[in-house]
C-alpha cells in the first residue's frame, strides 16, 4: 500500500486532541470519516481511542459515551483505556452528577470484565479518574486535603485495596523536600 497508514492518521487525531484550535473536534470527526469510509484502511482501536481522546480532553460528554457505547464497542472489544477516557470526560465536564456517572461506568467496567473481557480491568488510573469525578462537587479542593479515613472510605466504596495516587503523593512529597534544600 502507498499512503498514510492507519498509524499515520490516528496520530493526527492524537495531536487534534491536543490541539487548543476551537475546530480541533470537526476536524478530528471529519478525519475519523474519511477513515472509516477509505477500504483500504483497517482502523484499529488505537484509531477510536484517538478519537476519543478528542471528547475526553473536552469533557464532551454525551459524544464520548455515544462514541464509546455506538462506536466502538460495535467495532472492537474495548479496553480500560477506552473507560477511562469516558471517565476522564466526565472530570473535566461541568456536570453535577460526574461521581455518579463515574461508578456506573466503572460498574459496567467491573461487569464486562466478570463476563470474560479481561481488558477490562480497572487499574490505579482508572480509580484515580472516578476519585477526581467523585471529589468534582465535594468540598475538598483536592486530594491531597484528604485525611486518611476520607481515603478508607473512598476505598470503600470503590472496593480498591490500595490508595491509588500513592505514587503521586510520594513524588509530591519528594519534590518538596528538595525544593527546600
């Protein structure tokens, strides 16, 4: 084949995502077109992911779970990126109802990966992002403000283990210490 390939146009809606230009979703949307109409590309789910990230890092919503639930589970066996894009747009979207909708897709997540698809696993990323969604209209103002029972019971109800930004905190920490050397 001559052209660009599937890899090619998925870093271009890659760097749409990333781009502040106001048309940066037209232009993704209009691109992924092009790509699903063109034979003699197999889009692979690298490609929906790049699309995604397009509604993800504009808390575009009602486009990401469309896309998610329509699109890309019609086409590929979705992974825990794929959620954890859809919860990332639920973060960064004006919504008062973000923790809800956060624990009912990181309930699907669960139900998905208990009936077989073990790519499904949520992972510290995804926890840290339903963590964020759940603090988006509470009164802390950020983790870090968390005292330790706040964090139990959000692992509570979460049903984690484990603290998932505690690798965060431990580089936070270190930063500090040697900022004051």
């Amino acid at each position: 084949k001559n052209g660009p390939s599937v890899v090619h146009y998925t870093c271009v809606l890659n760097a749409w995502a990333k781009s502040d230009d106001e048309n940066a979703v037209s232009r993704a949307e209009a691109l992924f077109r092009s790509m699903t109409e063109n034979n003699e590309i197999d889009l692979d789910l690298a490609a929906y992911h790049g699309m995604m990230l397009n509604y993800s890092l504009r808390g575009q919503v009602e486009k990401a779970e469309t896309f998610l639930f329509d699109d890309i589970m019609a086409t590929h066996k979705p992974n825990r990126n794929s959620f954890t894009m859809l919860i990332d747009a639920y973060a960064r979207c004006s919504s008062k109802d973000v923790g809800e909708k956060a624990m009912k897709t990181l309930n699907k997540m669960r139900e998905l990966h208990a009936a077989g698809n073990k790519e499904l696993a949520p992972d510290d990323v995804t926890y840290a992002s339903v963590i964020r969604c759940k603090m988006k209209n509470g009164k802390l103002s950020s983790i870090r403000d968390m005292t330790e029972f706040e964090k139990f019971l959000m692992m509570r109800e979460l049903q984690i283990e484990s603290w998932p930004f505690r690798h965060q905190e431990s580089y936070l920490e270190a930063s500090v210490v040697d900022r004051t050397k």
